[in-house]
C-alpha cells in the first residue's frame, strides 16, 4: 500500500470520532420534535428546555474540549480512547432517560467525550500527514461528520414515521442509541494504529518517532531521505521548544506571532458557528414551519440536506490542497450571507400563514446551496486550519482553545434559537447575514495561506510573514529545492486522489535544520 494511501485510511478510522458529533447534530432534531419525547420532556417550557438539551450537549464538548487540553502525557491515542468511553457512559444514558435530569447528564457527557475527540482527531490526523495531502487528510474531520448526519437523519426519519403516531419512545431512544457503536468501535481499536511520530519526538521516544514516521511515509525503511529530513527538522523544533520554559495557554497570548495564531485560530471556529449551520441542523423543524414547511417533510429534506453535506465535504477534500485555504474561507462566507438574505427575504414575504409552494421550493433550495457551499469551505477548514497553525509545544492548548470557542458559540446558538425564532421569526437572519460578511473580510485582510507548508513552517509564518495578508509574496525558507534521489523517494510514497503517484513539490532539507539549530 502506497503510504499517502496509508495515512488516508489512518485519518479515515480516526475521524470516527466526528462521525460520533455529526450523528448528534443530525439526530437531535428528530428527538426533540418525536411526540414522545416532547411528553416525556417538554410539556413545560417547551422552548427553554429544547433549546437546553441541544446546548448541554455542545456544553459538554466546551468541557471535553478544555480538558483535552491537558490530556498530552496520553498521548493521540490514549485521549481518543478516554474519550470514546466517556461518550459511551452519556450516549448510554441519554438512552435509557426517564426523566429530563438524565437527558440533560446523558447530553452533557456525550458531550465531553465528543469535545475530547473533535479536538484530538485532527490534531493526530495533521501529525501523520504528509504535508500535499494534509488538508484532505484533516477535512475528513468534517466528511465523517456529514457521514454521521447522513446516518443521523435517515435514522430519525425512519423512526419518525414508524412510530411517532403512536407516541413511542422507540422513535427517538433508537436513533439515539445507534450512535454508541461507532464509539465502541473507535475506541476498541485505536490501539492498531500508530501514535504521532510528533507526540513520539516529544515524550523523549524518538525512537520509536522515527520508525512510526518510516511506517507511515517509506514502508518501514528509517534510512529514507525524506524520513530523515523530516524527523531531523521534527527534532530540531522539538529541541528548541524543550529548550524553553514549559508551556501553558498563557503562551497563545504573550507575543504577537502566538497571539495573531489565536486570534485567528478563534476567529475561524467562531465564524463557523456564527455562519448559522448549527441553527439551521439543531432547529431545522421550527425554521421550517416559518414558512409552512411540516415536521415529516422537514425531516425528510433534512435527510437529502445531509447527503448534499456530505457531497460538499467530498468537494472540499478534491479541492482543499489545490486551491488552498484562504480563498475557499473569504468566498464561502460571501456565499452563505447570500443564501441567507434570499432565505430571510422568503419568509418576511411568504410567512407560514402564506401557502406558496415556489417559496416553499425557494427556501429549501437555498438551504441545500447554503448546506453545501458550508461543507466546501468552512466546516472542514474549521478543523484544518487550526490543527495546522502551531508548533508541537503549543499545538494541544492551541486546538483545544480554538475548539473551546466553537463550542461556546455553538452552546449558545442551541440555547437562544429556539426562543429567537418565536420572538423575532425571519429578523434572526440578519444575524447570520451580517456575520458571513464580517467574516469574508476579516479572512480576505488577515488569513494566511498554509497550503503546502511543513507543520514545521508555522513558526517562520507567523513571525516573519505581514499581518495584513493582501499583496504579501512569503514563501517559506524550507521551500528548496531536493536533490533527484529525494525527487524519487517522495514520489515512490503516493498521493491520494491527484493521479499522478507523487506528493509534489519540495520538503525541508536538513540544510534548513541547520538553520532553525
């Protein structure tokens, strides 16, 4: 097997830990609408406590997220492992609920172990990654998530509409339950696969760092140009992290290069939240009825929006290291603020009370248009890029604070939609609309580009590249080029999906370790 192909399976088992959050993002919906669900939980402030069960989870993945922070001495593995049984113990309990305190427990933590995993998993998937395919290899992230939603929806709509009518709670503790497996699973297996030679490197075994590094990019053979030369550089940053003071969530702040990183790296996840996706999977049978679209058909078009999902992420995988980051960030968000204007304006003109089907058709399809282009360009790249913008010493707070941010604005989008939407109906879309274009030129002014670049590289970027982005030429010094034997080991490793049986360009040489020394 060729090692870019390797690596594409590794980051496909480990992305299963998304595939854990899109299920609960697309299930979520089915369960509080199901008649059952809402006698059991909902006959008071119904509202209130919808909103609360949905933001208990995404609660929960702030605290998992927090936590992962320090979960470096486990190591890849061993957070990923915790994890999945954390998630386990609440996916097991949302399922056997009873009473409301057991859904919000069981919510909450699901959610830790959820917050665990999605901050972890493209961490890892980053580390093992050549860097010409490393953003296909990250945005799997967000692909297993759509996968997940995919399950999630046909599930729920399955169990909708068998059994809703007679009020049967098997309508929404069968969708529930369905998402232990894949975390039984995950983390029954997770020990087959190889640790980060970066993890390795950095907990005193670079030993065992340069073996895994030749299983995964040479076929076991430790004497590989490229194999040396990236474990040389690994080292030499590693040393020079060691070298100085241990490192804390105070370092993502206490200069420019670190904080700039945060600042965009919170920037990233929050815009994410804020370009109305989760309201929009959380709350899908409320925004619907605003223009008189009913509970089963919403679920069943939310059903085809998940497919569509997934398609985009495919999109975006295709894409991602060929176009690069940057620009699918700034045009995506111009897009999705349109959808939302065209949305915002159909339900002002054509409310519930209305009966139009060309608006009721209007509305889903842009919907779906918002959907995709979201999984194109910002669902992946809210996980890709920050796994990418700092060095190994910083990398696990760095992520960790980036997907604290997401999960806060994902916590309180689930809480205040519910009661928005009864309050303010269509005029919540000017939120979204204003965000997406906020978003463009922020990214447009201040988002480097990372494609192609050594994980190594991010250092040298942000210390030496301009904060204003527009009409800089950086290139990296590592950015040489290789000697014929290198040209043909690199090409004897594979890339996936570019045809041509090779990475690309130029890795960094040991002359470039000399001079980070």
């Amino acid at each position: 097997m060729k090692p870019g192909v390797y690596q594409f399976l590794v980051g496909c088992f480990a992305a299963l830990g998304s595939f854990l959050f899109g299920y609960d993002l697309g299930v979520i919906a089915e369960v509080v609408a199901s008649k059952s669900f809402k006698t059991l939980f909902l006959q008071q402030d119904a509202n209130s406590r919808s909103g609360t069960v949905v933001a208990l989870f995404t609660g929960g993945c702030f605290t998992g997220a927090l936590g992962a922070g320090f979960s470096d001495r486990l190591g890849r593995r061993g957070t990923i492992l915790m994890a999945c049984c954390i998630f386990v113990v609440g996916g097991a309990i949302q399922t056997a609920g009873v009473k409301i305190g057991m859904l919000y427990a069981g919510r909450f933590i699901a959610g830790t172990g959820v917050g665990f995993l999605t901050m972890i998993i493209p961490i890892y998937q980053s580390e093992i990654s050549h860097r010409r395919i490393r953003g296909r290899i990250t945005s799997l992230q967000q692909l297993f998530n759509a996968l997940g939603q995919i399950f999630a929806t046909w599930a729920g709509y399955g169990c909708f509409v068998t059994w809703d009518e007679t009020a049967d709670s098997r309508s929404w503790r069968i969708p529930l339950a369905i998402q232990i497996i894949p975390a039984l699973f995950l983390g029954g297996l997770v020990y087959l696969f190889p640790e980060s030679p970066r993890w390795l490197c950095d907990h005193d075994q670079p030993d065992q760092g340069l073996k895994n590094l030749a299983h995964l990019h040479a076929h076991d053979d430790i004497h590989n140009p490229y194999v040396v030369a990236e474990f040389n550089l690994i080292q030499a940053q590693i040393a020079e992290e060691h070298s100085q003071k241990s490192k804390t969530y105070f370092d993502l702040i206490k200069d420019w290069p670190n904080l700039r990183r945060t600042i965009l790296m919170m920037m990233i996840q929050a815009s994410c939240q804020m370009t109305g996706v989760s309201a929009i999977q959380y709350f899908s049978p409320q925004i619907f009825a605003q223009i008189g679209i009913p509970t089963d058909t919403t679920l069943l078009l939310q059903a085809v929006n998940a497919i569509i999902a997934f398609l985009g992420t495919a999109v975006c995988i295709a894409v991602i290291d060929n176009v690069g980051r940057r620009p699918l960030e700034i045009y995506g968000a111009i897009i999705m603020s349109i959808t939302f204007i065209v949305n915002a304006i159909l339900i002002a003109v054509f409310p519930a009370t209305v009966s139009n089907t060309g608006a009721h058709w209007g509305f889903i399809v842009m919907t779906w248009v918002f959907n995709f282009v979201f999984f194109v360009t910002s669902g992946p790249l809210s996980w890709a890029i920050p796994a990418e913008l700092f060095g190994t010493a910083l990398r696990t707070k760095g992520v960790s604070w980036g997907a604290m941010t997401s999960f806060a604005f994902n916590t309180m989008i689930g809480q205040i939609t519910p009661i928005a939407l009864t309050a303010i109906g269509w005029k919540f879309y000017i939120i979204f609309i204003v965000c997406n274009l906020t978003s463009a030129i922020f990214f447009w002014a201040f988002l480097p580009e990372t494609k192609g670049l050594n994980l190594e590289d991010m250092d040298e970027l942000f210390y030496n590249s301009p904060t204003f982005v527009p009409g800089s030429h950086w290139k990296p010094s590592s950015h040489v080029d290789m000697d014929a034997s290198q040209v043909k080991e690199e090409q004897l490793e594979g890339d996936v999906g570019n045809g041509k049986g090779d990475y690309g360009s130029a890795f960094s040489t040991n002359e470039h370790v000399e001079s980070l020394k």
